[in-house]
C-alpha cells in the first residue's frame, strides 16, 4: 500500500516526518547510516552534479528510487554510494525519509 501523499511542505503524519528528519540530518549510527544531508546537504537542495536535489520530491518516487538503489535495478551512483545506503534502509525509514524530504 503506498503511503499518503501531502502538498509539498506538508505532510500526512508529522511523527513521520520527525523519523525522518533525524534519519536525514543525523542517520543511525547503529545501523551504520549516514546522514542523508551529509551528501546532498542540509536542505536537501543538493550539491550537483553528484548529489541530486531532493526537497519537494513526491514521496512515491523518493521511496520508489531508494527501492530501485535497494534493489540494484539503479545503478548511476558512482561507486555504488546510493546501493550501499539504500540497501541498509528498511521499508519503514524509507517512507520516513520520502515524508521528511517531502516537506522541504
């Protein structure tokens, strides 16, 4: 089931979004996570031509691209970066992450 889609800078569920700011600002240490913001920078505007940009994205492609890296069928991220991050991600951060990065 997908999850709700909000206007950009809203969100269905604001304890959703705070799971995700804290994934994308900090990580998680015991899941050996980086923070999201590390690479494509604290408000999510990114620093191209790496780092894409990923403030405002629709929650249903960010989710759907994390999945893509997950799963190995997105393979431009030079040196596997994304695959490496994606494929530690569960379903539950990555939807936490799409909301967050929604909101921006």
């Amino acid at each position: 089931m997908a999850p709700p889609v909000a206007a950009p800078g809203q969100s269905a569920n604001p304890k959703l979004v705070a799971a995700g700011r804290k994934l994308f600002m900090g990580g998680k240490i015991a899941d050996h996570l980086p923070a999201c913001m590390a690479c494509h920078g604290a408000t999510g505007r990114g620093l191209l031509p790496w780092f894409p940009r990923l403030a405002g994205q629709h929650q249903a492609y960010v989710i759907a691209q994390l999945q893509a890296f997950k799963d190995k069928t997105r393979t431009n991220d030079p040196h596997a970066i994304m695959r490496t991050v994606a494929g530690k991600l569960s379903t539950a951060q990555m939807t936490a992450l799409a909301a967050y990065v929604h909101t921006l």
